[in-house]
C-alpha cells in the first residue's frame, strides 16, 4: 500500500454560518462557548472533519446537530488557512453557510449547544476569524439571492408577499419598492395561492401563498436571473 509522506499533522474543521429570520430581522445561530479554548466567548457552529466522511456530509452533520433540521441549503463559502488562525493547533477550516426556516428548528437541539439567535445588527465580536467568515457569508448570500431565489429558503410554509419582502430587506438592509416588489414576485410563478388569509395580520387581509417547488428548482439549477438589478447595490 502507498503512503504520503509528510512529517506534521494538519487538522480539518468546519464552521457553519447558519442565518434564520424572524420576521423581522436576519438571524445569526452563534453558540455561548463553555469549552476551552476561549469558553466564555462567541463563536460559529463547527467540528472537526471524521476521518471517513466527505466535507458535505461533516456540514449537514454538524447543521443537524445544532438545529435538528436535515436538507437545508447548505453552500460551500470558501476555506479558512491561515498559519495561525486557531492557536492550539494547525487548523484549516472549510466554511458553509445554511439557510433554515426557525419554526421548524430543534429548540432542545440549540439549547443543548448553549446556542442563541441573535440579530445581524447585533452581532457579538466572534473568535478566531469568525467575524471574516461572517462577513464573507453575508456578501456571497446578497449575490446568490439576488440570481436564485434562495430567500425563500428562510420563510414559513405559508407566507404572505409583505413577509417575503422584508426577507429581501433583511437581507440587503434596504428598503424596497412594495409594487415593484409585488409584480416581480407574481411575475415569476412561483407563487402559489392558498386561498387562505393571513389571520395575524392587523387588516386581516393579507393573502397567504406557499413555494411552487417544481418552479423554484428551475431558478435553483437554470440560468434564470431574479433580482439582478439588487446586485448593482
């Protein structure tokens, strides 16, 4: 049998940035460490690489983990290298970021990590380069919503266009037009209706509508722009 020759240990991890809405806001899922090194502080959701499994599967274990929530999207964002980034030991870390719906989240499974969601805005100083990795997630979502229509991935089953709107405000911290909004949305057929109303709603009025899957796989896989005109911004 063939062996590579080489005379260090290089560690494998992987950190999960994993964003949520609560209606009103985008949500970050950050773990309170009560672990050395650096317990006490705030950190990214992640774990080490197991020797047989590919890097997917490590991310989708360690989103599990932390949310109980299984086929999620979950996109590779980039690797993290640098010399010194971990000061224990040689690590490289492989990040992905997720987007998840929060009603359907494990509460026991994120209590369990001594995780919280807390408010982009509000984002406490991470450790290591978690701040980068934040950073970098938040850029590569803005570009990725605004060609897919992967803002939907952080809505409830059933919605109403108001509600899908501020996702996209959320997202881009801007406020948006609601009739162009509105006309774009029902333009793309991906909306269909319930029949139902939005019963929380003040006026009582707002029409509620669910994702046409089929039609959302198709702006997932094809060359088909959504918002382009949000990545100008």
């Amino acid at each position: 049998m063939i062996h590579y020759t080489h005379p260090s240990r290089i560690l494998v991890a992987l950190d999960c940035i994993i964003f949520g809405f609560d209606g009103e806001e985008l949500q970050l899922l950050l773990i309170k460490r009560n672990f050395d090194p650096e317990r006490g502080k705030w950190s990214l959701m992640g774990g080490f690489l197991n020797e047989n499994e590919d890097l997917e599967s490590a991310a989708q274990r360690i989103l599990y983990n932390l949310t109980g929530l299984t086929n999620n999207y979950l996109e590779q964002l980039q690797t993290f290298g640098a010399v010194n980034r971990d000061p224990v030991e040689r690590t490289i870390s492989v990040v992905y970021y997720a987007l998840i719906n929060i009603q359907q989240q494990d509460m026991n499974a994120v209590k369990s990590h001594n995780a919280y969601w807390i408010s982009l805005h509000n984002k406490p100083d991470l450790i290591f380069d978690h701040n980068a990795m934040v950073t970098q997630a938040l850029h590569q979502l803005r570009y990725k919503a605004a060609l897919h229509a992967i803002g939907f991935e952080l809505m409830p089953e059933k919605f109403t266009i108001p509600q899908l709107q501020k996702v996209y405000e959320a997202i881009y911290s801007k406020q948006l037009d609601r009739r162009n909004f509105s006309r774009k949305i029902l333009s793309t057929d991906l909306l269909i209706n319930t029949g139902e109303k939005d019963t929380n709603s003040v006026t009582k009025k707002g029409q509620l509508y669910r994702l046409n899957t089929e039609k959302y796989q198709q702006y997932l896989t094809d060359y088909v722009s959504f918002f382009p005109e949000l990545t100008l911004t």
